[in-house]
C-alpha cells in the first residue's frame, strides 16, 4: 500500500514531482494524539549528555574513503565525471560499536571553487527511504550557488537503495497489492486490508533480517556524524528537505555542538505520533485541493463533492486505461494526491480528472504509477519499502483496526477526500510489524547548538506549515529560527521565491541568520 508522505523524484506525463514521508509515532492508548503536544522547552541546559561518538573505534571514524566513478542506480543512468561515489563503514548496531559494520552509499560533487571552501554540505531530500545517491545529480543544478563553496554531498540512508536497501515483495507481489482497496467499506475488504498489511511486514522481516532493528532516524543520525568526522568537518553544514527535517532535528539533538549550518525546509512536524501526523496531512492535502479548486474558479466544498463522488463511482466500478489494469479507487487517489505537491501539476490533475469522468482511467493510473515509481516495464521502486522499515521502526504507536475505525468520522471531518485513507492508514502502515517502534515522536531540543534555519511554506500539502514552527519551538530558544514563505507547494528553496533562495543561500554561505519569524510574501 502506498503512503502519501514520502519523498521522490518523480516523473510522469511530463512532471517532476517531489514527495516526502514521516514515521509513525504517538502514544500507544486509544487517546486522539492529534495535537501531540507536549511541554514546550524551558530553555534551561539540561545536565550534559555524553557525546554518542566518544565509543566509536578509530578504525569507524578515522577510516579512508575511496572516492571513485559512480555506477548506474536501478533504472537511473550512470551520473557524468563530475560526481564520485565511495562507501562509508558503520556499526550495523551502535551498541556494539567494535561489532560488525555495514556499507553506506555516499556521492558527492566536489566545490567548484568559485569562493573560499566552507567544508560539505550533506542532503537528505525525504523518505524515509528516498535514495541520496541518485536524487542529487537529479537536482544539482538547483543548488549551484551553495556548490561554489560546498562540496555537495548526499548519501542512501541504512536500509535504502545501496545501503542493503530493504525489500519486503516482489513487482509482481506489489502489483497484485495495487487491487487491494485502501478505504475498506465491508467486512471481507478490512480482512484483505490487514491481511496484505502483515504480508508486507513479514516479507520486509524474511528480507531484512538483522537489519530491519537498525534502520532508525536516531541511527542514519548517527551515520551522518561518522561522515562528518570522516569527510573533516568540525561540524556538519546540512540541508534537509521533508522527512530530512526529522533527521536533521534528531541529529541537532544527538551533536548539539557539532551543528554548523543547518537548514529545514518542508518541516515534519516533530510533536505529532502518527494519528497527529495522517491527521496533519490530511488537512495539508485537503488545503492544497481547496487551493486548487479556487485558482480553477470552483468552490473547495462543491469540487471536492465532485471529485469524492467520482472515487466512488470508481470504487464500485474501476475504470479502463487501455491497458490490463484498471483504474481502481485506490490508485485514482494516489494520481490525485501526486499532482498537489506541485502547483505547476495543477493542470495535470484538470486533465486527467476530465478524462475519469468521461470514463478513461489512464491519465490517473499514470499519475500512480509516477508516485509508486513503477516504470513502463512494471518494475517498482523500493523506496516504500524501506520508507514504511524506517517509520515503523521510529514509532511506538500501534493503532488498532478498531480504533481507526472509531477515529473516521473525524478524519472525514478533516478531508472528506483524503480523510478515510489517512484514518485507516493508522492502523495499516505498521499492523503487525515485526519490529517494536523506539518512541512516541522524535526528541529534536539541541541546547546550545548554534541556529538552524526552519522554513515554512503556507500552502505545503504533505508537511503543513504549522509543523515549522513547531520544530523551531522544540529547538529551542536561540536555536530554531522560523521562516516563513506564503507560497504553494512541497517545500520552499528552489520554488521560485528570491526571497526564499536568498535568506537561504545568505545562511548557508555567509552565515547570516535571519531574523526570527520572517515572512517572504513572493
């Protein structure tokens, strides 16, 4: 089953689209966690914590890497001479940091030399489970001011891509998994529901094995400082997008002296459990579908009705797309969904909404396949595999069928189109997981870190803006500074705002830090 909050390259019909995910977390009773609140830091320095690296063995943070040509990822092609790729050693388990190692995939871009050099700057462009290795030549070019002075450096998460990238099912599995319905409405679909849920956990346990206990944030946390060390950076410059806002906090929290410049952009709110965060970002959506009628001159509650009316239609009877499969329920949200994250896709939803009525599946079913990354020859991506690996091993909160069923009705309240999926996605994304979750949300307070830049954008659909101040409160005062851009879209740098590129690019270069609560209106 698909997740709508994850984080891709995407490509179909002509669009690129970016994406993210969270992992689960929350209280494990039967209490709506949808605010997540907690208390708000003092301020004060707690006692000090040891720093996580002092245990490691020289032979971790002391190690060569051996930069080379990068080869072909998957169905990506072999990027140019430019770039190197190298493997970097890290304790399978931190507990046992003299115990057995495995490989973490690294590419880099080094400076072009057009300024004095700060050091690395490390991506994480969201997941969990998006591959760094291949999504940074794809939007290198976006960042070409920060590489005049940064060596631009990404890498593939323990657990995703070539860092023994988890797989829990076959193509062929997965797409059978397609027909499955996500919004059951009788007692014979809650049964395939679940069913197909605990399949996917036992194929990632049959896969993974001993790896699937240690693919946790607070561990790719980790990995990152052993990068640090090993790349020569007396701290880490980092800039995270979407889920890598999350690691990017947890990280802050866990080296709070080692924080250079970080910035957060498309912010995962860190107070929410996992009801919190479907509840989030089925307001985030259904804000971005409101946006999208009104820019179409159509009032937000009739077009939703409109376009909730033909799901069911298509629920009780999938369309043709000209091919074997059919456009189902299911996926007709997923091709939706996709094209919000954007405004510039707007217009491929008005397309292919027009083509569902008239009866033709096609142009949604395309847009599905865009999101679950499945290429014209039916072959998947894993990066949902690993995704749903990592969150589940994140969080603590395990809602049941029962319980999700009793939260419907609110989520519908919420979104009466991306309601009823996120409220059954609770209890389905980590039903019977194989692995216990680590906390009830991510723990990002950093006292005494220096300021890391936190960015909002107003019309974000899969990590809502209220999310960024939030993680600039958990912070800490003086730590996180908030800034806002009134725009639309999945994340801010690089979506057409000057103002936005150019706070950024003056943290990230020079620096400056800006003003708390600034607001870019364009």
């Amino acid at each position: 089953m698909p997740r709508f909050v994850r984080s891709a390259a995407l490509a179909a019909a002509g669009i690129l689209v970016a994406g993210l995910a969270v992992g689960c977390g929350g209280s494990d009773d039967d209490q709506d966690s949808a605010d997540g609140k907690r208390p708000a830091p003092t301020g004060a320095d707690p006692a000090p914590r040891p720093d996580p690296s002092s245990t490691l063995p020289a032979a971790v943070t002391t190690q060569k890497l051996d930069w080379g040509g990068c080869k072909a990822a998957g169905s990506d092609p072999a990027p140019g001479d430019e770039w190197q790729c190298a493997t970097l050693k890290v304790p399978l388990d931190y507990e046992k940091p003299d115990g057995e190692t495995m490989g973490v995939a690294l590419i880099r871009a080094k400076s072009t030399g057009k300024g004095d050099r700060i050091g690395s700057l490390l991506f994480n462009f969201g997941g969990p489970g998006g591959s760094g290795v291949s999504m940074l030549p794809s939007f290198a070019d976006s960042y070409g001011k920060l590489r005049e002075r940064y060596d631009l450096v990404s890498f593939d998460p323990r657990g995703v891509g070539a860092s023994a990238g988890v797989r829990c099912r076959s193509d062929q599995e997965t797409q059978a998994a397609e027909k499955t319905d996500l919004t059951p409405d009788t007692p014979a679909e809650e049964k395939a529901y679940f069913k197909d849920a605990a399949a996917f956990g036992a194929g990632c346990a049959r896969s993974a094995k001993k790896l699937l206990p240690h693919v946790s944030t607070a561990e790719a946390a980790r990995d990152m400082d052993v990068l640090r060390q090993v790349l020569g950076d007396e701290k880490l410059h980092y800039f995270g997008i979407s889920y890598g806002t999350e690691l990017g906090g947890t990280y802050a929290h866990l080296f709070p002296k080692k924080v250079g410049r970080l910035t957060l952009d498309a912010v995962v709110d860190p107070t929410a459990g996992s009801v919190g965060h479907a509840e989030n970002q089925a307001r985030g959506f259904q804000r971005a579908l409101d946006n999208y009628l009104k820019a179409n001159g159509q009032d937000p509650k009739a077009g939703t009705k409109k376009i909730v009316d033909l799901l069911r239609r298509i629920d009780t009877k999938p369309l043709p797309t000209g091919t074997d499969r059919r456009l189902n329920e299911s996926l007709a949200t997923t091709g939706i969904t996709v094209t919000l994250y954007s405004k510039q896709t707007w217009p491929a939803l008005t397309n292919a909404l027009e083509e569902a009525e008239k009866g033709n599946g096609a142009a949604l079913l395309q847009l599905a396949d865009a999101y679950n990354e499945r290429d014209a020859s039916g072959r998947y991506s894993t990066q949902s595999h690993s995704q749903r690996a990592i969150s589940c091993r994140d969080g603590k909160e395990r809602p049941t069928p029962e319980q999700a069923k009793a939260r419907l009705d609110r989520f519908r309240e919420i979104s009466p189109l991306f309601g009823t999926f996120m409220g059954w996605d609770t209890a389905g994304w980590c039903h019977e997981w194989p692995v216990a979750g680590l906390h009830d949300s991510p723990e990002v307070s950093a006292p005494g870190a220096d300021p890391v830049l936190v960015v909002g954008n107003t019309g974000d659909p899969a990590t809502p803006y209220e999310g960024a101040r939030k993680m600039a409160d958990e912070l800490g005062k003086g730590v996180g500074v908030h800034l806002t851009w009134k725009g639309e879209g999945h994340g801010a740098y690089g979506n057409g705002s000057d103002c936005v590129d150019g706070t950024i690019n003056d943290y990230l270069l020079d620096g400056k830090v800006p003003d708390d609560n600034k607001v870019c209106e364009s």
